[in-house]
C-alpha cells in the first residue's frame, strides 16, 4: 500500500522504504464534549506517525462501539462515521505496522469483550515478548461466551486478551484496572498504550518511556496522545507527561495514577531527529528547537565552503536553518515538494515510476544553478533517495553537493516500534562514511556525531535509547526467530492459533 501524507524525505523514491513510524494514540474523557471529532482531529494530528489504518471506539457508559478502516484518518472517518460515534469517552489510533501485517483485522483500536463489559485499546510501540505474551494469553482460562483466540496477528491483540481474561486465585474475573496491574509489568518493549472500559479512560507506558505520551486537560475533561501537538489541536492545555512505568485511570471519580514498574527512563532519540512533530515537546524540550541545534552542531563538526544551505524538505528543514545559521553560509529553498503526492493510493505507472524522486522533489533551477551546495537531511537509511537526490540537483546545474546528515548512521535495527530496512539493507552497516559519499555521488558526506546528537535533544545521554546508532539496546532481547513483524503470521501460516502456536513448553 502506497504510503499516507508524503511527509517523509525517505521515501522520496516510490517503493523506497525508509524508517517507518510506529503510531499514533489519542484518548479523551469528557462528558459534554464531541470526543469522537476531538479524537478525529486528535488522530488528524498525527497522522505522521502511522498512515496505514486508523479507527476511534466511544463508550456511551453502557457500550462500546469501534470503527475502524484502512487507509488516512480522513479517508477513514466522514460527518456520518463520526456523528454515529457518540459517548463521553473515546480512544483513536493511526497505524503504522510493526508487528502484524497492514489488514483491517490488525487495524486499531483492539476490541475485546471481558467478564464486565469490554475493552478497546490502542497501542503505540513495539514488544520484544510478543512469543511469550501468545503463550500467556494461551493459558488464560476459557469462559463461554468470550474467545482467548487471536484474530489479529500484531502484539496489541495479546496485551487486550491479556486485559479482558485476567482471574484472581479463587477464578473470579479482575477488573479492567485490576488486571493492569498483572498485566504490564510482564510486557517487555516499547508500548505507549491508551485504552478504555465503559467507564473508564486508561493510559499506561513502558517503564523505559521509550515513546511519548502526554497528559492534557480540558475544560470539562482529559486528553492523552502520542504527543503535545494533538493537544493543542484540539484545544487542550499541556498538564505533563505520562510517567515511564505509570498507569493512569480517569473516570467519573477523576484521576488515578498509579505505578507497575519502577521508571528507567530510555526515551527514543530518532523521536527527536525525525519521528516527531517539530511542534510537539518531548520530556521538556522542543523537538524544532533540538534539530535546528542538531544543525549548528553539524555545521561546527562538519563546515565546508558552500554558496548556499537547502533542506531537503521537509524533515531537514530544522537542521538546514540551524546549520546556515552556524556556518554564516545562506539558506534557500532549492526544492519544492508536492506535498500531495503521497495522500494519493493509485500506484504509479511504470512511466512514472522511472520518474523515481521527481514524483515529489523538483528542483528549482534558478537558484541551484552554478551554486556549490550543502544538503541537509535529517537521516540516511539505505541511501537510494540521497543518491537519487544528488543526481537530480547536478542535472539542474549544481556546482558542487555537500550533504550533510544531522544523525549518525543508522547501523542497527529498531525492535521498538521504528520499522527501518533490515540490518544488510542499511547503507551504513558495512561501508565507510567516505564510502557512503562516493555511492551517493556527493562531493563531500558528513555525519553529526552521535554525542553532538544527544547534547542537542538536552537529554542526559543514560536517559536516551540510541540503539539504532549504537548498538546499545535498553533491555535484553530474546532470539532473533522469536523478534519480528511476521512473527504471529509465520505461525498462523500453519493453521494453528497463534497462542497456541507460540506456547512455550
Ligand atoms: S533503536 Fe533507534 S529508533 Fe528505535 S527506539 Fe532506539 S533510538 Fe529510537
């Protein structure tokens, strides 16, 4: 499926896959408001983070309706989808697969029916457990009337079975609150979760905080999302983060926050290099704020005699201002992008297809024409954009093309949520920085270290997960077979349910 809003400088190239955000969770508790639209517009808000389904449950206090489809929020949701969505409590969710193929069953929020009532759940991250979750969710007692099954192949439907079918010793069902106390601190991973009952809004996140979630207040209520700029879309005021290692429950009776696991803080550094909105805060500090520094610092690292700074649009705009600022060099648009090519779902001819990057990058002539140039992105993954990129800017008369990186390379692969290319496709991973630039074609190619990096997010450097850079992952990782995005289908493949399947002896 082609891929959403054309937002990503990655995937310049049709077919070209770069690293891939991993959702997007919104949730809202507010009697009196619409929180269907507030959640449409909160989810309208992060599309960036996953383009592939996106759905919205509302509890009207007796029941629980989901709609969820394929395809863009606004493809998905219209005034009659969403005026039939009516309640006091909402949750929404915009995938991007990670485990879990891209089909309606895995599509989100996850429904389940428990033994009071039911639970529809959204979850932004990615479990390293996920063999061992299925084996749990294969144990859990059968009670007529409600399935242990897994229909869906992605990780979020074990921690919803998990949820619903959770007893205590003497076989009496557990509340939804109840069983997340038994529940998450045997989810090992990144998981940002919102979720709700009929009664009841929940947020809990991974005790590493790897991905974001925000806490915000409404004048008759509460939001929760994946990040500070759905807040303000929907008119929601800023009240903090959700805690690593917190679970948060608000209902009638207001809020309730409470602890399942101790906080090692390990919060995704590429949130703040590429995955995030520039206008949301993560931990405290601006993400726009951090990649124009990330830029100064590269311009310091890495100067060179150039005429004129270009992004590449839009990821490396932030970085390129930061980095023509630094280095006194001008900046100047010297791409213009169709910022709507990627919304459409028509694959493109083969015709077209050759056309490769100028689908969504065109160059403007005029100003690249004789200039020595510096380009400035925020990443390089497998480096066919790059090298696409640099070819297109000689042929429109470019004297000289520097490109300059405003990350170190990407060596490792992410199990928390970010979907790179696998480990053999990644330009980086066996080939020299010098190597790198003579395959893009560029006259000259320069990283941003990886320390320059951190001090630019402010982040104390403990508290970042940098594994993609580093090879430094924030928790042990069980055996490459039991890792993986097909995991769950690999087994169903054999007709076996996929708990079973994954049981363990
Ligand atoms: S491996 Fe990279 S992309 Fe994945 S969570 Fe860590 S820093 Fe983020």
């Amino acid at each position: 499926m082609p891929r959403g809003d054309g937002r990503l400088s990655h995937d310049l190239l049709p077919g070209e896959k770069g690293p891939q955000d991993a959702c997007g969770v919104f949730g809202v508790w507010a009697p009196g408001e619409e929180v269907a639209k507030l959640t449409y517009f909160g989810l309208y808000a992060l599309q960036h983070r996953g383009q592939e389904s996106a759905g919205i449950a509302v509890s009207n206090g007796s029941q629980i309706l989901v709609f969820k489809d394929m395809g863009l929020v606004s493809q998905v949701f219209d005034e009659t989808s969403l005026g039939s969505l009516t309640g006091h409590i909402a949750v929404g969710h915009a995938r991007y697969s990670t485990t879990g193929a891209s089909v309606w069953e895995n599509a989100q929020p996850t429904f389940r029916a428990t033994a009071h009532g039911s639970i529809a759940l959204g979850h932004n991250g990615n479990l390293v457990n996920t063999a061992e979750l299925a084996g749990m969710v294969a144990d859990l007692p059968q009670t007529p009337g409600r399935t242990t099954r897994v229909a869906a192949t992605n990780d979020t439907d074990l921690i919803t079975a998990l949820l619903a079918g959770q007893t205590a010793p003497d076989g009496t069902p557990l509340s939804v609150e109840q069983a997340a106390h038994q529940v998450l601190p045997k989810i090992k991973g990144a998981f940002s979760l919102v979720y709700m009952d009929e009664h009841t809004l929940y947020a809990a996140r991974d005790p590493q905080g790897i991905r974001p979630l925000v806490l915000g207040r409404l004048e008759r209520g509460w939001v929760v999302a994946s990040e500070s700029a759905a807040l303000d879309i929907c008119g929601a005021s800023f009240v903090r983060e959700i805690e690593p290692g917190e679970l948060i429950a608000i209902d009638e009776q207001g809020l309730r926050t409470s602890r399942f696991a101790e906080a090692r803080p390990k919060g995704c550094v590429f949130e703040y290099v590429y995955l995030a909105r520039p206008d949301t805060d993560i931990a405290g500090r601006n993400v726009y704020l951090s990649r124009v520094e990330m830029g100064r610092r590269l311009a310091k690292e890495a100067p060179v005699d150039a005429d004129l700074v270009i992004p590449t649009p839009e990821s490396g705009t932030p970085a390129a201002v930061g980095y023509a600022e630094a280095s006194g060099i001008p900046y100047g648009s010297g791409l213009v992008k169709n910022s709507y090519v990627g919304r459409t779902f028509i694959q493109p001819s083969q015709t077209i297809r050759q056309l490769g990057i100028r689908l969504k990058l065109n160059p403007l002539k005029e100003v690249i024409r004789g200039k020595r140039l510096v380009v400035v992105d925020d990443s390089i993954v497998r480096g066919n954009t790059q090298r696409a990129l640099v070819r297109m800017l000689r042929e429109a008369g470019a004297a000289e093309v520097h490109v300059r990186i405003s990350s170190p390379p990407v060596k490792w692969p992410c199990f928390f949520g970010i979907d790179f290319a696998t480990r053999a496709e990644l330009i980086a991973n066996g080939m020299s920085v010098e190597e790198i630039g003579v395959s893009l074609g560029a006259d000259s190619l320069a990283y941003i270290s990886l320390d320059a990096m951190v001090e630019a997010t402010t982040i104390a450097k403990p508290n970042l997960c940098r594994a993609c850079f580093d090879g430094e992952y924030p928790m042990d990782l069980p055996d490459p077979e039991l890792l993986g995005k097909q995991l769950l289908e690999v087994e169903l493949a054999g007709g076996a349910d996929a708990a079973d399947a994954l049981r363990r002896p």
